[in-house]
C-alpha cells in the first residue's frame, strides 16, 4: 500500500498460556494416553505445542481448531482404567476435561482431551480467545516461514532436539538429500543424516538464510536486475520509489486517498527490510532486502483492511449476500447419508449465517422431533440437539443475525415442542416479535444486520394473522384451564383437509422408514467396497423418492414466532411488486431459478432489491455436489445455499467471497443492485452506469514449497463473474516437472481484457500436480485486489490455509478501454446477436458451466408491458421472445417497450451488405493478420514436423544399431556354447 498500514492480525495470548501447565491428554479413536504433557501456545497465537518426558514434541495448529469445549467424562474404560492407575475417579474428572475439536475440512473433523488438574475455565477461555483468528489466514510469505521455524523448533525429538531428518523433508521435493546436507554444513550446522541440532542454536536468521540456500529465488534476483539495469549490486530511492509507483501501485486509485510514493516513504521502507547497515546509512536497498519487502505484509494481494469489518451494516437484511447452507445437518451424501448435530456448529464457526432445519415428527416413545431427510434413508438427530449446538455456536464468529429455515414437516404437537425448544433454549437470542420501528406491514423495509445483532430469525411458512390470532388464544384459553392433552387442544382446531395433509406427510414418512433395511444393507455395502451393487440399490431408492412439500399446517405458537422470513410461495415478479411485502420471501431450487434468471433476469434482480430470496440444489445432487452460485449472486439473490459438506468450487468461492468484511457472513450488495432507480441486467455484456470496466493481466513466474513431494506442477488462472466476464478452464501454465519447492512457469500474461463489473468478479489462482490433482488454491475478489508482484499464499480445497505453498506473480489493473473500433466488428461479426434474449442467456450461462438441461421452464412472469397476447398459464420456452435487451436497457429508457426500441433501432442503422462490410479496412486487416498467423503456424508445424520425424528416424537408427549387437554377442554365445559341447 502506498500509505503505511498496519495488520493488526495477532490476538493477545495470556501470559499463563505461553508459560504453560501440566496435563493429561488423551484420544478416544484410536486410544492416545499420554500423562503429565507439558502444554503451552506460543506468543502469536499459532500452534498448541505439548510434550511429555522422553517423548517427542507435538504440535495442533490453532488456525485448524474449530472449537474449544468442555469435555464429558469419557466412557472408554481402557481411558476410565489409565485414569485410576494414576489415582484419579471419575468424580476428579468432572469440569476438567477441555475438547479441542480439529480438522482440514468441515467433516473431517479430530477431537483431542486434555484433562487439568482442577476445574479451572481460564484455559478454556484463553484458548477460545485464540482461535478463530481469520486474520492470521492471511498473514505474509515471510510470517509463514517463521511459522513453520517455530513449528521445526517444537517438533524436537526424545532429547528435546531438531532431528535434521526433519529438515531435509521441508526441502525434499526440489532438492537431494546431499544439497541439504551441504547447506547445513556451510552455515555451519550439524549435517549428518541421525544428526541433531540444539534448538538455541537453530534461529530464524539460520533458518532464513538455509531457505535461500536451498531455495534460491532467482525471479525475484530477475526482477532486481531489471529495475536497476544489472548496474549495481543495490537500488537507490529513485529507482526503488519508480518500481514503486510504476508497478505496485494501482492506477485506477485515488491520488488523494492513494498518494503516489515518494522518496520519504521509499526511504521508509529501505529503513525497515534492509539489513545492511552500510546501504541503509546511504539509503539503498539490497536484493536481500528487496526480497524481504516483497514477501513482507506490505505486498499482500489484496487490500488488507478488507478483511476488517468494513462495510455499511444499516442496510435493509435484503441488500446483503448472505452466507447459507442447504440440509446443514448432512456429512455426505443426499441419500442413506449420515446426519450429524456437530455439522451446524461447523457451518456457524465458518462463518455461515442461515441453516436448515428440516423436521419430522420423532419415531420413539418420547414422540421428540427430529431432523432427517425424509425418505432418503438418512440417519436421525434430535431437534432440540440441533436448536442446542446453535445457540453454543450462533454469535462465536459472528454477531450478525443467524436465520433458521425451517422445512417443517412435524404434526402440530411436536411444532409445539419445537417452538418451546427455541423460547427455552434460545431465550433472549430469539427474535420472537417485531421490532418497534420494523413493523410487519406492507411497504416497510426489513432491519438491517446491526438491528438485529445477536438475535435468532426462525424462516418458517405462517398463518394469515386473523388465523393466528384466533388459534393461539384458543389455545392459550385451554392452556390456562389446565388442559395437558395438547395434542387433542391442537388437533380440535385442525380442519379435515389439515389432518389429511399431516397424515399424509407421516405416512410418506413412515414408508420411507419401512426401507430402513435397505438404507442398513446401503451402509453394509459401501462397507464392503461393492460399488456396483451400491449404484444399483442407491438407484432404487433414489426411484422410490418423491419429494413431500413442508406441511402449511402450523402451530400458532410457533407461527407467532415468525417475523422477518416468512416464506411464500413464489406467484410472479409482477404480483410480488404489487404487493410489496418486503418480509415475504421465496425459496427456488437451481434449475427454477435459472429459468427465472433466463426470461425475467431484470425483475429477478428488482425482487432481490426489496426481498430476500433462498436458491438451494435441485434434488438430483444425491452426492451433495454444488451448483455455481456466482451466476444468482449476479442476480443479487441473498441466499445462495451449497452443501457445506462438499468442499468443491462453488463452496471456494463462497469461501473466499465471504472471507472479506471480517468473515462476518454478509457482504453488502453493489449499489446498482440495492437502488431502487437503477436497473441492472446480470447478462449485460456492456458497462453499468457509474461502474468503470477493468483490465486485469496475472503473469505467473513461479512457485514456493507447492508440495514435499518431487512432482509435475502447473497453474490454473479463471475469473468468474457476469457471464461476460467469467473465463475458466483457458488460462494455464505449462507444466514443471519433478520439482514442488521452487518450479519456475514464466508464464507470458494472462489478460482478462475486459471486465465490466469487477465489483462481482473473483479471481481464482488454483495450483495442480501432473495427476490433475489440486494441491492449493485462492480465491480473490476483484474488488480489494492490490496490483503488483505479488506473493499469494495458496488455500487447501476446504479453504484452510498451507503454511508454506505460495505463488509469484504480477497483477496488473488499468481501466478498460477499448481498442478503436474492435467492438463494432466483434459486434457485426457475433451470432449471439441474432438470438432472442432468452436464447442469448442460455448460451452466456454455458461460460459458468451451466448445462441448459439444468434450466428450468418457469411460468412467464413477464412484465406487465410484455402481457398482452398471452394466455394466464403460458410456459416460456427457448424461442420465447425476449421481454427486453440487454443492451438497449442500459440506454433506453426504462418504460419504453422493446418494440418502440427495435423501431427506433431499425430507423438508425442503416442496411449494409455483406460486400460492403468486406470492403472495410478493419476486416481486411483482419483478413492479412489471419493469413500471416496461419503462415507462421504452417512454417512452426512443418518445422516441428522435420524435427520429430529427424528425431524418430535417430531412434529407430539406434534401435536397429542396439539390435545387430545384441545379436552378434548372442551369435557369439552360441558359438562358443556349441564348441563346447562339441
């Protein structure tokens, strides 16, 4: 950054807690005991290190840990036993056990015990106080080297020493073992293979200078040379504050929020990374300190006070996107999958503010509600479990309102139980009434994030309020008469069509329960590694599924605690705005969705201004696969549901979408998209009004500690944005082979020519080894993207930083402009042009990945201008006529008809023959450019032609050498063999 900025990403660690204490620890699965551990974390807060007598050091790092809890006393009996050998009962044990809940990923989760020796909650609290740092995600290149020292400098062995085996494995996949040895031995270094060294001895200066060793970074010695023209061996203030300006700074920004570098600030930077004495009192710089600046927090990728809580949260809920998952309580798959309680405390740590809960009524003798996906042979968890673990889990990461969604199914006795769990268990967190100034009425905007900070919106269908009111006093009436047999009360209300669709409901439940044996032999099979035999019986149960719509039969105690998402079903655009009842939402699945995104893109964008909307996964993603969810984000629907569980693209980007304003769960919608007074098409392909276009350019030059394994590398560079802007899967790098420390691409640019809205693109960097397998990845939004060279420092798959893997690079951003009259031929030279809209939409969603089977036929919708010779229940097919351009709605007028426009259009331009087009001298240019290429290309192929067919024949002539001597020495053999015997 040009000015001085300060990440402030470390939290305080106690004194206590870098001090250490004594503890048991133990594992459940498999059996760990390990007694009188000395346990510590360190002052930045990055690991938990513990180590006990004549045992090796251990270390859990806290950017793994999910969350800190007091742990039951254990049940094991093998653990219960090692316990009593040292004296202590099972009484000793209660309120001492701290669980440390871990893992990579959301599901893959490891539990750790660690028992203290009273009952003291300081050490629960000072570790809770530690995690959850989503800052120290982010920190520098040269921050994650001092992590992964300190990390070596713990893992010592018996003796309390570094095995040097453990170093030669940091390095292993770009160098040989001897290279190694050699380093150490020149720093002077203990380097013999069992040798060890003294951790004092062993500091990070020592370490720093062996990373350079091993690890030259000669791009970086490259780039050095160019900006002081291979003249001296350092750079002056003019030339490093001219490389400042002229590459790490965007043009694009502000000179008074952004001044430009000069000589004081430059001078600034020489004093902090140079370690020179003698060059720092004449104010040069290095190639040792230029190198430590740019892997210092100062050339982060993006703007790190983005990260912060930045934005407006006095907004309407609706003009935010906000995280959301879809069947929270599933680990795996959609069918005969595990349902899990601990799944909704992953989601709400990771950031994730709106659930679902789908209920149905409880099988046993206690008649408890559960969560299940009913019908589909998944397995069973308690309600009130769930509504516990969130309210543990709802306010740790984030403040901002947690919403419930409801997919209720239950009978009306166990809505009751429900409703009573949330009062009961939630208590003031629940947001029970409306509040005083956001009155439930038509008109009146919903409250903003900050009104609703720390409270509980339960998102479930309820009845008019004259129903309610009604119910619910009778209900009340027979409550306080003493009347127990609240199911008889409840059901006395009920009229028959109500009691038919709730027995309905349960007896399609109770048939899903009868295939209880099937979803037991589903489980037995996956077991027994039978894939064929499992595909066959999955088929079947996926055959006998049918949906069953939540019941519209509901409690008035729980209706009552519905305000701000209340659910409706969805009519159209136009009775939606008539109406405009902004509490009113509406649920789509995907392909629905992207039926209404295809005819109705623009009202679709208008609902969202006013109301919230939730997309989640059709009902054909049985392996809780997802859907991209950039394409309905462009549509500014608020909640765009995934499986959590599944940590593939679309959960990275949302991962790292969400990452920004202080990982809080909602980010505040683009202004064109909140604005009543704007209109925005997600399809446009031209730029928004008040939005200017950018060019973005990454050239990739090399990578650092990609993997410890020697393996082939390459890298991967997409944007996902509008459909105009999204370009995947056509910008890589060619492949290194046999080195994962330090592979160099040089890559030429990768230039994303034109990208209209960036304030809704994403840059995605994704890192894979010679087996297509992805071995890091980053997601970074346009909007806070820093220009420059640039380390970015790689993700795993479930968005969990790699402590070393890191990629260099140059961004470079500059204003879009366009190249003289390249546009217009694009323009005449484009068949899209001649399609309908609905067409046109189709195709550009092809560019997200989405397969026009997945698209919908949706009820028109239309606007009220485009009624007018339809029938009520028309279905827009794919030739539907388009209700209006997307690049006439970005000049015309909004109340003017597309006929109006196609009119004046036609008016305008006048008719221009195909030989006439042909006689212009931008096509002819064309024309000569196509023809030179195409020649350059028939001279590259024929040379290259000659050089394999000359490489061939070598090969052959080789081949055939090889063979006539391995013949004439066999002859000669059986010569001699045949003397021999005779």
């Amino acid at each position: 950054m040009t000015k001085s900025y300060e990440f402030n990403w470390q939290k305080h660690v106690p004194e206590f807690m870098q001090e250490g204490a004594p503890f048991d620890r133990f594992d459940e699965d498999p059996y760990i005991f390990e007694p009188n551990c000395q346990v510590k974390v360190d002052e930045y807060g990055f690991f938990i290190t513990w180590k006990s007598e004549g045992k090796e050091g251990q270390v859990l790092e806290c950017s793994l840990i999910n969350s800190i809890r007091v742990g039951a006393v254990p049940r094991d009996p093998k653990i219960l036993s090692s316990f009593e050998a040292m004296g202590k009962t099972e009484a000793d044990l209660e309120g001492c056990i701290i669980c440390i809940c871990s893992g990579a990923d959301l599901v893959n989760l490891s539990f750790m015990f660690m028992v203290a020796e009273n009952p003291d909650t300081k050490w629960t609290e000072g570790l809770r106080s530690v995690i959850h740092n989503f800052k120290a995600n982010n920190v520098c290149p040269m921050t994650c080297l001092k992590k992964h020292w300190m990390k070596m400098c713990v893992l010592t062995n018996v003796n309390g020493k570094i095995p040097v085996r453990g170093i030669t494995r940091t390095f292993a996949s770009g160098k040989t073992e001897k290279g190694i040895f050699q380093a150490l031995k020149d720093l002077g270094l203990p380097s013999g293979k069992n040798d060890e060294i003294e951790p004092s001895v062993f500091t990070f200066d020592i370490f720093y200078a062996l990373t350079q060793k091993i690890c030259p970074r000669t791009d970086l010695e490259d780039l050095f040379k160019k900006i002081n023209g291979s003249k001296s061996d350092y750079l002056t203030v003019d030339q490093l504050v001219s490389f400042l300006n002229e590459n790490q700074r965007d043009p694009r920004l502000n000179e008074i929020l952004f001044p430009f570098y000069d000589p004081k600030r430059a001078t600034q930077i020489i004093e902090k990374y140079e370690r020179d004495e003698e060059l720092k009192k004449k104010g040069r710089m290095s190639s040792d300190g230029f190198c430590r600046y740019l892997m210092s927090d100062e050339n982060a990728p993006v703007f790190l006070d983005r990260l912060e809580l930045y934005q407006d949260m006095d907004q309407p809920l609706a003009h935010y996107f906000i995280s959301s998952s879809h069947n929270s309580y599933l680990t795996g798959r959609q069918f005969g999958g595990k349902s899990s309680v601990e799944m909704y405390r992953q989601a709400l740590l990771s950031g994730c503010r709106c659930v679902e809960l789908d209920c149905w009524d409880g099988k046993g003798e206690d008649q408890e509600p559960i969560i299940t996906h009913g019908k589909a042979m998944c397995t069973d968890i308690l309600f009130k479990d769930v509504i516990q673990a969130i309210k543990d889990t709802a306010f740790v990461t984030s403040e901002f309102p947690v919403i419930l969604s409801f997919e209720n199914h239950c009978s009306k006795p166990q809505q009751y139980k429900m409703a009573k769990y949330c009062e009961e268990i939630f208590g003031d967190f629940l947001q029970r009434l409306p509040l005083d100034n956001f009155p439930i009425e038509s008109g009146r905007p919903l409250p903003s994030p900050n009104d609703l900070k720390r409270k509980i919106l339960i998102k479930n269908k309820r009845l008019k309020p004259e129903v309610e009111q009604k119910q619910l006093e009778a209900f009340k009436k027979h409550m306080e008469a003493g009347e127990t047999n609240t199911t008889a009360i409840i059901m006395g209300e009920e009229n028959e069509d109500d009691r038919q669709e709730s027995r309905g409901a349960q007896q399609q439940y109770q048939k899903g329960e009868t295939n209880a044996l099937l979803r037991d032999d589903l489980h037995h099979y996956v077991a027994s590694y039978r894939p064929i035999v499992v595909q066959d019986l999955e088929e079947a149960l996926i055959a006998q599924y049918t949906y069953v719509g939540a019941t519209t039969n509901i409690h008035p105690y729980l209706s009552a605690m519905v305000n701000y998402a209340q659910p409706v079903k969805f009519q159209s655009f136009d009775v939606a705005e008539e109406k405009n009842i902004h509490h009113n939402m509406s649920s789509f699945n995907e392909s629905v969705g992207l039926g209404y995104l295809k005819t109705n893109a623009i009202e679709f964008v208008n609902y969202n201004k006013r109301q919230m909307s939730r997309i989640y996964p059709k009902g054909g993603r049985v392996d809780s696969s997802n859907y991209m969810p950039q394409i309905f984000w462009n549509a500014g629907c608020q909640m765009v549901s995934l499986n959590f569980q599944t940590p593939d693209l679309a959960m990275q980007l949302n991962q790292g979408k969400f990452e920004y304003n202080g990982s809080c769960g909602y980010l505040l919608k683009p202004d064109f998209m909140r604005r009543s007074d704007r209109m925005f098409d997600p399809f446009s392909e031209t730029p928004v009004d008040g939005v200017i276009a950018a060019t973005c350019s990454v050239q990739v030059f090399s990578g650092q500690f990609l993997s410890d394994k020697k393996i082939g590398t390459y890298v991967e560079v997409d944007m996902y944005g509008l459909p105009t802007d999204t370009i995947r899967k056509e910008f890589r790098t060619r492949m290194v082979m046999n080195n994962g420390l330090n592979p160099a691409y040089n890559e030429e640019p990768f230039v994303f020519r034109k990208v209209i809205l960036p304030d809704l693109a994403v840059l995605r960097l994704a890192v894979y080894d010679d087996n297509n397998k992805l071995i890091g990845q980053r997601i970074l939004p346009l909007d806070g993207l820093q220009a420059g060279y640039r380390h970015i420092s790689l993700r795993n798959e479930g968005n969990k930083p790699l402590s070393l893997p890191t990629i260099f690079c140059q961004i470079i951003l500059k204003t879009y402009v366009p190249d003289g009259f390249g546009a217009i031929v694009d323009a005449l030279s484009d068949p899209k042009k001649f399609l309908t809209i609905a067409e046109k939409r189709a195709d550009q969603m092809k560019a997200l990945g989405i397969d026009t089977n997945d698209i919908a036929d949706v009820p028109s919708g239309s606007s009220k201008n485009d009624k007018k010779g339809k029938g009520k229940g028309d279905t827009v097919k794919a030739s539907v006529t388009p209700q209006s351009s997307s690049e006439l709605a970005q000049t015309s007028n909004a109340a003017q008809n597309n006929t109006a426009e196609i009119k004046k259009g036609n008016a305008l331009v006048p008719n221009v023959s195909i030989d006439d087009l042909k006689q212009m001298k931008t096509y002819i240019k064309l024309i000569k450019k196509q023809q030179k290429e195409l020649s350059a290309l028939k001279k590259k192929h024929l040379k290259d032609q000659n050089v394999t067919q000359k490489s061939h024949g070598t090969q052959v002539d080789k081949m055939a050498s090889t063979h006539d001597k391995e013949k004439s020495t066999l002859e000669k053999l059986l010569e001699k063999a045949i003397k021999k015997r005779g």
